[in-house]
C-alpha cells in the first residue's frame, strides 16, 4: 500500500508511514560524485532521495527548498537515519537541533565511517539559534560537535562568527544560502502581470514577536488605503487570528483572510498578487522571499538571507531615499518599476541562489575541505 503524502505550506510533507523500500534502495546505492546528503538525526521529515534532481510541484515528499534543497540541487538524499546516508568519502550535513544529543551521535559514528562531516543549524535564524543555546551544557555539546566536524554550512549571515569560535577557529565555516530551484521550469509559478492584483503578507504568526506580523499588515493597510489595493493574508492561528485582524478595521472588501494550503496552492495563491509585504526581523534564511522567487515577483520588508541578496534595490535607506512604503506603492503602481525589479530579482537568482550555482558552492565547499 502506498505511503499518504500531504505538501504542507512550508513544504514539509506528513507522511502516513516510514520511507518506504525502494528509498531505502537509493538510499544504499553507489557513492555519487558531488552528492552531498542531509542528516536530521531522528528528525520528523521522512527519507527523500533527489537522485533527479527536484521533484514537480504536484509530486508526494518535502518540497525541495530549505534544508531539503541542499539536497536536491546536488542529486543527495534527505535522511533521518545515519545508517542510509554512510558511505566512506561521501559529504554529510549533519543537522543541529534543540537536543543536540542524536546530532553528537551522528557526527561520531559518520566520521568513524570515514565520512567527510558538516554541520548546520536547522532552525538556523539566529534568534532561534541563540534560544536554542540555553545552557552552558548546551554550548558544550555544539562546540564538540564543531570541533569534530570537519566544517560548518551556515545559510544566515549572523551565524557565521558562532560556527568559528566553537570550532576555535580550526574549522572553515562557509555562508552558503539555501538555493531555490529557479532553473527548473515546473517550479516557475509566474502569471503575466495583468493577473496580478494586491499585496500578499508574507508572515502569518501574531505571537512570533521577531515576525512583526502586526506591523505588516499595519503597513500594508495604509498602503492599500493609499491605492485601493487589495490586501490578503494567511491566518494560521484560528479564533485568536480572526479577532486580531478584526482588530485592525480594514476597509470593508480589502482584506482576503485564507487558509493554511498545500505548498503548490500556496504559491498559486501568492503569485496572485504583485508585492509580497512583510516586517520579519528574525534573520532567518528567508523562505517566504524564496518563494517569492518562484513566483517571479518582489517581496520586501524582511531581513532574511535571500531577501538581503536577491532584492537589494529594495532596501530602504537612511540617506533619504524612498521608504518601505513608497518602495510597496510604486511595485504597485508602476509596472515599469515592477518589471525591471522582478528582472533584476531573477538575474540575481540566477547567479546566486539557483540549484546550479548553489550546487556548485556546495561541492567546491564540502569536497575541498577534506
């Protein structure tokens, strides 16, 4: 009987059962030069081998972005169990997790394979990396681990000085971001810009205060006030959500409260729209600006990694140029001005986030420190 699959919005997959044989088949198959397989030791993902590369949109299985992407642009496999990834010569990234335990666990036993071993915080924002280090135990472990390692993989600028002082300075520590695979064609959900109406709010999390969802959606309602836009938001949160956007006291018909939907919808739904708003201060990778990407459209207002990389001409600067709000108010407004944002977005992918260029840092990294 076949496993039960669902994309979930993040792009994660809940599965109904474990990897299933022919996984686990890839899994042990030959060394793959260039292959660099990700370990989540005891993680909740199920096994996933991108032996081909990233799966179509409609496919069962994690969506190949985040962690999982690092993966699939090097035709690696995603694995929970360090016995399906233990292969002498063949690159692992090991995963680091709140219990740090299982991640130690791994790293030994791989390096005792013979294995070249990396490692990368998995919530690797680093306000949740400095959560996540709440002890001196903790910080114990996490400078074994480094010290053992034979390298570390950061996907956030922040955390790069972190890896080099638990490794001593030992072990070489690369900024390399998680890569979006806008080489692919099944993955382009662009829509010609006469579909495209409104601003899509990237963040969905009242609670999360580093989100600053409040301020988003404040930000995008004077917006909208100022040209008639439409404004549609996420609500994860149930009756809790519901009443914070009554709250705020849209006008009546602008506001477009949605669901949670499956990872492809999800992206239907956001290219929608012509600017994806957010305020998100967390310093994460910067999935929502990822996503963004594969939807071939401007996202502005978080700090996150890609966002910092693939849309510079939208940062607001102190030396009196225009504002976030400006900046939103003329994607909105000028389709010369969202046209060659949206070009020069994709160029800069291209170069720097795509599967082919990610891929390649990936192996000169992980194959030239060994």
């Amino acid at each position: 009987m076949p496993d039960t699959t669902t994309i979930n919005t993040d792009g994660s997959a809940t599965r109904a059962s474990a990897h299933n044989s022919e996984e686990t088949q890839l899994s042990q198959a030959d060394v793959i030069p260039g292959r660099l397989n990700v370990l989540n030791p005891n993680g909740r993902d199920p096994h996933q081998a991108f032996l081909d590369g990233p799966a179509d949109p409609g496919d069962s299985g994690h969506a190949p972005i985040n962690f999982h992407a690092y993966a699939a642009c090097t035709n690696g496999v995603f694995a929970k169990n360090a016995a399906d990834v233990m292969k002498p010569g063949e690159p692992v990234l090991v995963l680091l997790r709140r219990r740090l335990a299982p991640s130690l666990v791994a790293v030994q036993a791989l390096k005792a394979a013979g294995q070249p071993v990396f490692v990368s915080w998995k919530e690797t924002g680093l306000l949740q990396v400095t959560d996540q280090l709440s002890s001196p135990r903790v910080w114990r472990v996490f400078r074994e681990i480094c010290q053992l390692a034979d390298g570390a993989i950061s996907a956030v600028p922040g955390l790069v000085g972190l890896y080099e002082a638990a490794s001593n300075g030992e072990k070489p520590v690369m900024l390399i971001p998680t890569p979006y695979p806008v080489d692919f064609p099944q993955w382009d959900f662009s829509r010609e810009l006469n579909e495209r109406e409104g601003i899509f709010i990237g963040t969905r999390h009242f609670g999360t205060t580093s989100r600053c969802h409040l301020l988003a959606l404040n930000w995008a309602k004077d917006v909208a006030g100022k040209t008639g836009c439409g404004v549609t938001v996420i609500n994860t949160e149930g009756r809790s959500g519901e009443r914070w956007l009554q709250s705020l006291e849209f006008d009546p018909g602008v506001l477009r409260i949605s669901t949670p939907r499956a990872y492809p919808d999800y992206l239907s739904l956001m290219a929608g729209h012509r600017i994806v708003l957010q305020a998100d201060q967390s310093a994460v990778p910067g999935q929502v600006a990822g996503d963004a990407l594969l939807c071939r459209m401007p996202c502005l207002g978080g700090n996150g990694a890609i966002d910092e990389i693939a849309f510079p001409m939208l940062r607001p600067t102190t030396s009196g140029g225009p504002t976030l709000g400006e900046l939103a108010e003329s994607l909105l407004m000028d389709d010369s001005f969202w046209l060659d944002t949206v070009s020069r977005s994709q160029e800069i992918a291209t170069r720097k986030l795509s599967f082919a260029s990610v891929a390649k840092m990936l192996r000169n990294f992980c194959f030239d420190h060994v």
